[in-house]
C-alpha cells in the first residue's frame, strides 16, 4: 500500500478558519503532523499573556525550543502586571529581562504590544527595567501600543517610537496634570497623527482652559487619521468644536465609558447650544464636521450635551434615571439611531419608563437592548425619592410597564432584555441600603416560565419581531462586621444567571394577537443565541457589567 502523506499546505489553511481556541486544540490532537500547524494557529489567534517570572520562564522556553517555528506567529503580546503598593513584591524577578527581552527581538511579525510600567514606585521586577523601553523603540513592526502604569518616562517613550501605529492606549497617569489634555498631547503624540486611527485614553479633559490669549483651537495638532476614540473618564466641557477640529475624521466609534460634568443642569442647554452652531455652516468647526458615527457610547448627560446631528448607527446610553430620561428623549428624538442599548436605573420606580421613546424614534429602531438595574443601594446620602417603588415593585408591573414601551416600536426585529439586581443586607436607611420588594426578586432569582411568557406577550405586540432575548441576573450580599461601621466589605452570598432566547416563528398579523400559542415561538440553545447576539451587536457596555459583579467592593468566598 502506497504511504499517504498529510499536505501541510492545506493543514495549514484549514487551521486558518478555526476561530474558537478548543476547536484548535481539538484538532492539534487528530495527529502529530497537524501539532506544530495548531501550534501556530494558537500563537497567532489571540494575545500572548505573561502575567509572572514564571510564564515569562515557560513562553520563553517554549518558543525557543522551535524558534524558526513558533516566533513568526506571534501577532500580539500582553505583559500583565498589577498595580504594587509599597512593599508588595512583584511576581516578575529583575534577572529574567533578558528572557522578555529576547522574546521581543525575535518576534519579527509582532503586531500589538500591552504593558504596564510603574518606574516611579515599586519596582516591577523585568517590566519595569529600562532596557525593555529602549527594546520597544526598536519594534518597527507595532502597529497597537497599549501602555498602563505610573512614570514620567511613558510619554517620552511613545514619543521615541518611530513604528507607524495605528491604535494607540494612553491609558498611563498624567503626572504632571489630573488628566490629559490638547496640549498635553503636543509633547509625545503629535508624531503618530499621520498612521493613528484608534486612540484610548484613560483620563481626558476637553476645555476652554486649555487654550489662552497666546494659543488657539488651530495651534493644535489635528489627528486626521483618526476614526476611533475611547476615553474611559471623560472631564469637564464636551465641546464638539474642539473634538471636531482635533479628530476631523472620526466616524467609527465615540465612546465615554464614564463622564464627569462638573457643571450645574441649567447650563447642559448652553453648552448644547453651542455644540448645535458648531456644526452649523457659518461656524469655523463646520469645515470639519463628522458625517456619521457607526457608534457613540456615553451616558445620557453627554449624549444631550453633544447634541450631533450626523447619522448614528448604534447608540449605547448608561445610567438613565428618573430625572435623566426627558434629557435621552429629547436627543432620541432629534437623532433617533437604527440600533439602541439604554441602561434604566430602577431607583425611582417604574417612572423611567415614562414617555422613554419618542415617535421619531419608531420610525428608524431595529434593534433594542434593554439592560435594568433593580439595586437597594443608593450611594451617598442622596437616597431615592420612591423608596416604596423600591419596596413594592411586582415582576408583572415591570412587565406591563415594558409592553407599554415597546409596543410602539413597529420596526424593531431584535430585542433583548437583561434584568440584573444589585440586593445588599441588612437594610438601613442610615446606610443607604432600602428594604427591596422580596417578591421581585424572588422572580428574579426562580423566573421558571415567567420569561416564556414575557417573550410571547413581546412577540405579541411586536408585530415586526424576529428574535427575543431575556435575561435575569443578580447577586445577594451581606455586610461582613467591622470594628468602623464606616468601613463596607461585601460578602457575596449568592448569584445567578438565567438566560433564554426565542426565534419568532412567523410575523403574527396585528389582529391576530389573541390567537397566539406557545409554538409561535422557537427556542433557542445557549451557544446559537450568543451567536446571534454577537452578530446583531446586542451587547451591554463597561458600566453594565461593573454593575453587576459590584465592581471591586465584593468578594466571593471559594468553592468548598
């Protein structure tokens, strides 16, 4: 019998179409001469991670063992290295900077780099040694930088490199300053504007302030490549005539994960109106106005404050409120967006709810993402003006309340919905922990067919509905003792996550809603609907999901 050889050409390419990491290691197990082809398909998929001396140790003598093999295919590197208080000991050891630094002088396709670099405190061992900064000047091939930390070192660094990057993290302290700003930039960033399309900045301020009687909007730098922004703490005045002017060809993603407007609600009207002549003809920032955003995700102030007029195609809104929702309303109707996800803080009751979506809104929403926090925890002393709402509310209220809502919304094909609760004990009002409805959520945590029945009674009445998805999550916590009643350590007694999904079977007939049944509605498996939720970009944002772990003031005990 004639020996049939494998063509690893071909491996090799069949490899190349596996997206999920176990369909990789499934199939480096099929044989040994398909091994060293998933090998390369795992190194080159997704971030390799160092997260201590003893991976650098193991990455290190991994890829050295086959060098010719394994180097070419790492596309992206990751040195993760948490944050040292005084005293702590890092987990990288100062010897091994020759292992990192021979990693990073033969990686010849490395395309992204993620680090942290805390020069100025507590050393972190290798990451920390300066000869790894003078190594990454040298990587030509970088085209994503993302660099974390504390030192005075780090804009000089990026200020050095010399590699066309296309997508640069500031996600580094300005150490000189609270937050960066325009004119901050000009020292280290100025360099990169002619390659940089996508810039992440940690802490960012837009002002008045940053321009004097010496300097003006056209002294800076405009970073005409730029089609992407991400600040993850937005301060002071949003002025769309800056951002206009700074990043002229933004038209993929704005996004301000979390906002601070140190400014009183009876001025949000000026700013806005300043930012609506902004983008008028006669303005100096018109020459420059952006013609269309695939994605803005903001919280509802800024949203209102920014008042654009370009077309949106997905909108993310955090944090709407009672007091908030009339300010989302207003922007909803002048720049009603094809896709939605709005985040409703049930603190004061099922009011949020009220007038939510305006008729322009109707006419152009697909797809809706609905994501309600049920919390008994006010922050502060600013406690709830409906503390009964909090105490009284009944799932089937909530239920008739978003019938309500939705019902007008005759073109929307997608629709998820993800109720999460927030429910600290004891309760005291001196605390700012309210006494919450057991009985909602008691629903929340055992919805058994409540959600069956919700997702048939939407489909009802959305007569344009194709996909249906529902969610309820949460936590319980109990506050650990405490010699200072002022010190707060959260104790998680329990959490849990139900989730189903629905396909519509057909698309009902608006006077046809009476006779529906259970078989107008096909259920979906977990994975299919993660799926589609993916492709439909049903996603929730940052803010939701420190929601609902409750961010770093919990702790889990460990499994027995």
């Amino acid at each position: 019998m004639v020996a049939r050889h494998l063509n690893a050409e071909v491996l090799a390419v069949v490899c190349d179409f596996l997206t999920d990491k176990p369909d990789v290691l499934s199939f480096s197990l099929t044989c040994s001469a398909v091994r060293p082809v998933a090998t390369q398909r795992l190194l080159s998929m997704a971030p390799v991670v160092i997260s201590s001396s003893k991976s650098l140790r193991c990455l290190h003598s991994f890829l050295f063992s086959d060098a010719a093999a394994r180097t070419p295919y790492v596309r992206a590197l990751t040195v993760d290295s948490p944050n040292l208080d005084e005293g702590e000991v890092s987990s990288y050891d100062p010897e091994d900077t020759p292992l990192l630094l021979d990693i990073l002088s033969s990686t010849p396709c490395l395309y992204e780099l993620s680090l942290s670099i805390t020069l100025h405190r507590t050393p972190n061992g290798c990451v920390d040694d300066l000869r790894v900064l003078d190594a990454l000047v040298q990587l030509h091939t970088l085209r994503a930088l993302n660099i974390d930390g504390e030192s005075p070192a780090l804009p000089e660094l990026v200020a050095r490199i010399r590699a066309p990057l296309r997508k640069l993290g500031v996600l580094f302290v300005n150490l000189k300053g609270d937050w960066w700003h325009p004119a901050a930039f000009e020292k280290f960033l100025p360099h990169l504007a002619p390659t940089l399309e996508e810039l992440h900045v940690n802490d960012f301020c837009l002002d008045h302030s940053d321009f004097n009687e010496n300097t003006s909007l056209s002294d800076r730098t405009q970073y005409l490549a730029l089609r992407s922004l991400t600040i993850n703490h937005f301060f002071h005045h949003p002025l769309l005539e800056h951002l206009q002017y700074l990043f002229p060809a933004l038209d993929r993603v704005l996004c301000a994960t979390f906002t601070d407007l140190p400014i009183p609600e009876d001025r949000w009207v000026d700013i806005r109106a300043a930012n609506q002549r902004a983008q008028e003809g006669d303005s100096e920032s018109h020459k420059h106005p952006w013609k269309r955003l695939d994605q803005l995700i903001c919280n509802i102030p800024l949203f209102y404050i920014l008042a654009l007029r370009c077309p949106i195609r997905l909108v993310s809104l955090d944090a709407c409120s009672f007091d908030h929702r009339t300010f989302a309303t207003q922007a909803l109707r002048e720049n009603p967006p094809p896709r939605l996800k709005v985040s409703l803080l049930l603190h004061d009751g099922l009011g949020v709810f009220d007038e939510l979506f305006p008729p322009e809104l109707a006419e152009t929403l697909t797809h809706l993402t609905l994501c309600i926090d049920y919390s008994n925890i006010c922050y502060g002393l600013h406690y709830p003006a409906n503390a009964h709402a909090i105490a009284t509310l009944q799932w089937d209220h909530l239920m008739e309340r978003l019938l309500q809502t939705v019902l007008p919304l005759h073109h929307l094909t997608h629709l998820r919905i993800v109720i999460q609760a927030d429910i600290r004990h004891p309760f005291s009002g001196l605390y700012g922990r309210l006494p919450c409805s057991e009985d909602f959520v008691q629903a929340l945590r055992d919805p058994a067919l409540r959600l069956e029945k919700a997702a048939l009674s939407l489909a009802g009445v959305l007569t344009s509905a194709r996909y249906v998805f529902l969610t309820t999550r949460g936590f319980l916590a109990d506050r650990e003792s405490s010699d200072d009643e002022w010190v707060y350590t959260w104790r998680v007694s329990e959490r849990w996550l139900i989730s189903r999904a629905w396909r519509v079977a057909g698309l009902w007939a608006h006077n046809a809603r009476e006779s529906q049944s259970e078989s107008s509605l096909v259920e979906l498996d977990e994975a299919f609907a993660e799926m589609i939720m993916e492709q439909e970009e049903l996603f929730l944002s940052l803010q939701d999901e420190i929601n609902h772990t409750g961010g770093h003031e919990l702790w889990q005990p460990e499994p027995n």
